[in-house]
C-alpha cells in the first residue's frame, strides 16, 4: 500500500503539476538521500505516526533506524517513505539512520516532542534582531530545548517537493541562531517551552513565510482553480496580470542587454513582480507535507484587508486545504488578528473618543474571528495594545508569540489557564442603552489605563454611528449616547487603529467587534 505521501505524488504527477524531473537536483544517482527536512538537530513530533522520505534509485530498499524501530520502504518513482510509530517525547539526542543498498546517512541529535509551522507574511517574518529592545532575549537565548528551521524563499509555478534550492538544517536555539528568525515563531515556541520543560519536552519551529503575501499565494492551485468564485476572482485574474509582467519584464530584459551592450545604462526600472496564486504552497509549503506537526501559526491578513469579506471563506479554505494536503487530520491553528496601524494618519479627536467610519482593517478582523467561530480548532490571539499608529510591522513581538502560545497551552496541550481576552456572549436591548455580556470574565471586567472603557460607538435606525459613553458592571458593560435615542447596536475598536482599553483579570484584551450584521464595505452586495 503506498503511503500518503506518495499517494500525493502519484496525484500531482497525473495532473501534470510536477514532473519526476523536479526531484531530480534532489537525487544522487547509486545513493538513498533522506529529505532536507531531516538533518542532524532535528526534532520529531511526539505522539503521533511520524512519516520519513527521501529519494532512492527504483526498487532500493531503505532501511530507517530510530529509538528502538527499524523499518523499510522501497523506493518507487525516485522516491521512498517510511512510518515511524508514535514516539515518547525526549530531550536525549539520539541517532536516526537510514540505510540503503550502497550508502548509509546518520543523523545526530534528534530529538522528540512539539513540532508548529508558523507562517505568513512579513509580521511573521520579522527577526527578532529588528524586534523591540532584542539585546537581552538573544543573549539568554541557548536552549538546546528550541530547534529552529527556517525555509528559505522561492516562488513556483509547479509543487517542488525538494528543499535542496537553498542550505538549510534545523539549529538549535542560541545567540548565533536566533536574531535572524521569525521573532513571533521564536517567542512562541520559548513560551511553549517553557510550559513544557517540567515534563522534558522539546519544541521545533519551523518558519515558512514572505512579506507581502496574500493568503492565496499560500493555497494549492486545485483548492483556487476548483472553486468558482476563486477561478473567476483569484485564479484567472492572477495569472493574467502574471502573464502581462512576464511579457513586460522580459521585454525590459531585452533592452536592458541590449543597451549594456552598448555601455549604456537600461531606461526605467525592471517592472516589479506580482503574486501569482499559488506560487508560495508551492516552492515553500508543499516540500514541509506530510512532516509530523502539532499545528501551525500564522500572521497574515494585511495584503488581504481590501478583500476581508472575501477572506472570511478564503482563509478557512487555505485552513482546510492546508489539512487535507497534510494528511495529518485537523491540526491546530492559531492566528494573529491585524494589528492597529492607521497609515500615518493624523489622529482626529473624534476618532479617539470613539466615532467610526468604514475600515477594512476592522472588517478583516472581524473575518479572522469568524473562521475562529465556524472552523473548527482555530483560535486568534487579539494584539490591539501592541499596535504601532504608524508602523505597519509594530516591534513588540513577545507578547504576540505569547498570546500565541496561551492559545496552544489551553487548547493544545489542555492546560488549566486564561488564553482568550473578554469575549462578547449576549446582548441586550433596552430603553436607551444597550448591555452586553462577556465570557472569559468570572473575576469581572476592567480597563487597562483605568479609566472608563473607550472605543465603543453606539447606532440606531438610521445606521449612523456615535461615540458612547461605556460604563463597567462586573462582567457587563453598559453603553449608551445621548444622541442615539432608541439604540440598535454597538462597536468596539471599529478602526484600523482602535482607541480601546476593555480587558479581563489576567490584562488580555477584548477583541474588535460590532452587534450589527449591516452591510460592510467590502462585502459583495446580494443579488
């Protein structure tokens, strides 16, 4: 029987979406090679069926060792997998080896325990050397506990299953490894660890992202081409502007030789590259499957703002199709909401106290929530206090990699502690004042600056929104505006930059939300 993954192959091959010449730069004629993903420091994921591959010539026998096991797979197609069964967590590095007909590949260090991919784009890429005062995180940073593994850049038109394109091996965490990592993967996976380390287990982090990037660059071309909204919105449209760069950048690149040739300098600047959808599932993503995971974080949405009512089915089907290619079943999936920023835009008094306009930020926030709410195993961890008004990248990355990690210790690892800010339960309409109602509050409600609760608008019939005064009762909140006599609904942080300051006990704050269902600017007008 073959295994998932080469079921995969055999489905991309038949589709035409790879050739067997793609893993050729990755095979070594007369030698088994084991995928990049495996080098010395590795760390397997514990609890669970742990898949090995690599390449091999037709008809090989391979032969992988570890902690006791010892199984063989034949190589079919230049390509050879294996099962481990599931491992016990360990903190002892140990010898995996893999042994075929002429050759065998030893490596050292490895390790078992808590595996995550963390992806997205440049939030999520952002080193910890260029993070907010790095200098004392990165001197304490040895841990041979935190195994990192960074995948490096590459665009595709076609799935790649290979990672030779660039050096790359697990390191362990210490002041040389650290500073150029994802700084939110880095503080995560130290949070985790160290909720862990009482029980000797390991993390791995493995960073796959790009600044910039819309989430449909991270999704496969069947999930886009066989969806028909995504066909007609995304698919087609992206590879026409591809197609029109193309024929542009390669008409530059003409004349640009051209004119070299004759010591003159090229006229105008190379025209820059646009995403074509798919490209990044697959030159970055797909070469990680099926390799034994917890879950993933992720940190994208910025590049998507202008389509948020879209994102809310885009980005659970990127969750989904993300799962079903990994073969792994419903992993755990924990998000960063959008953080606010406001595009440099001078602050407006009324803005401050509360008053709304659109913002496709808040409407892209609201999308993140609402996969969080319908799909299952996903979570957002809420970051309005760590915003920068005019840094699109706000530096203060530990506390978002921590909130990413409550997020996984209660949900993930069942640990008994508050993950999630005050989250709206019930509403309430009265005479002049609407209440509402918040879970994840048992020991009540407060501000973070102490004073009154900000942020909060309040609308009646005629869908005008005003700035309200808020008033806090235990684990309710009481909102009300003179100029709103009869009120109908309510908004907390309804702005690329909220203004707002509701948290609950343990300081985590409450997320953006409004009690209407009016029509959002980004959303497609029913027919």
């Amino acid at each position: 029987m073959k295994s998932p993954f080469q079921r995969r192959l055999l489905i991309w091959t038949r589709a035409g979406a790879i050739g067997l010449c793609l893993l050729s730069s990755w095979t070594v004629l007369g030698e088994v090679r084991v995928h990049p993903l495996f080098s010395d420091h590795t760390v397997l994921q514990r609890d669970k069926v742990v898949p090995i591959w690599g390449t091999g010539n037709e008809g090989e026998s391979v032969t992988v060792e570890f902690a006791g096991q010892r199984v063989s797979g034949t190589a079919h197609n230049g390509l050879w997998s294996v099962r481990l069964t599931a491992l016990k967590a360990s903190v002892d590095g140990r010898e995996l080896k893999v042994t075929g007909p002429s050759n065998s590949v030893v490596l050292r260090d490895v390790v078992v325990g808590e595996v995550w991919v963390c992806s997205g784009q440049s939030n999520m890429e952002w080193p910890l050397s260029r993070s907010f005062q790095p200098e004392q995180d990165i001197a304490t940073s040895t841990n041979n506990r935190i195994r990192l593994f960074q995948v490096s850049k590459r665009r595709s038109n076609e799935v790649k299953l290979d990672l030779d394109y660039a050096p790359q091996q697990w390191v362990v965490a210490s002041p040389a490894s650290v500073p150029g990592f994802s700084a939110v993967g880095y503080y995560f996976g130290r949070s985790l660890e160290q909720s862990l380390h009482s029980a000797n287990v390991p993390v791995g982090i493995i960073h796959s992202s790009w600044g910039g990037s819309p989430a449909e660059v991270w999704m496969s071309e069947p999930t886009l081409k066989g969806d028909p909204e995504y066909a007609k919105e995304i698919w087609a449209p992206g590879l026409a502007e591809y197609d029109k760069w193309l024929a542009a950048s390669t008409k530059w690149d003409a004349e640009a030789s051209a004119a070299k040739s004759k010591g003159e300098s090229p006229k105008g600047n190379r025209p820059g590259q646009p995403w074509r959808p798919a490209e990044l599932y697959n030159g970055m993503l797909a070469n990680l499957m099926p390799f034994a995971i917890q879950g993933a974080i992720w940190y994208q949405g910025e590049s998507n703002a202008g389509r948020a009512w879209q994102y809310r089915r885009l980005f659970g089907d990127m969750i989904k199709n993300w799962r079903r290619d990994w073969e792994q079943g419903d992993f755990w999936f924990f998000a960063v909401q959008l953080a606010p920023w406001d595009k440099g835009r001078k602050r407006d008094p009324a803005l401050i106290a509360g008053e709304v306009g659109d913002s496709n930020w808040a409407e892209l926030r609201e999308a993140q929530n609402f996969v969080a709410q319908t799909v299952p195993k996903v979570g957002i961890a809420v970051i309005t206090d760590v915003g920068d008004k005019d840094d699109i990248h706000p530096t203060r990355k530990a506390p978002v990699g921590e909130r990413l990690a409550l997020l996984a210790r209660a949900r993930a690892y069942h640990q008994k502690i508050e993950f999630s800010g005050p989250a709206l339960e019930q509403i309430r309409v009265l005479a002049g004042e609407i209440r509402l109602r918040f879970g994840h509050s048992h020991r009540g409600l407060k501000t973070s600056d102490g004073h009154p609760p900000t942020g909060f608008t309040i609308a009646g019939a005629d869908h005008k929104f005003h700035a309200a005064t808020a008033r806090i009762d235990g684990s309710r909140i009481i909102v009300s505006s003179p100029e709103v006599a009869h009120p109908l609904a309510v908004r907390y942080g309804w702005n690329d930059f909220p203004t707002v300051n509701v948290v609950n006990a343990t300081g985590l704050p409450a997320s953006p939300f409004r009690t209407d269902d009016w029509p959002l600017t980004t959303e497609t007008p029913k027919k």
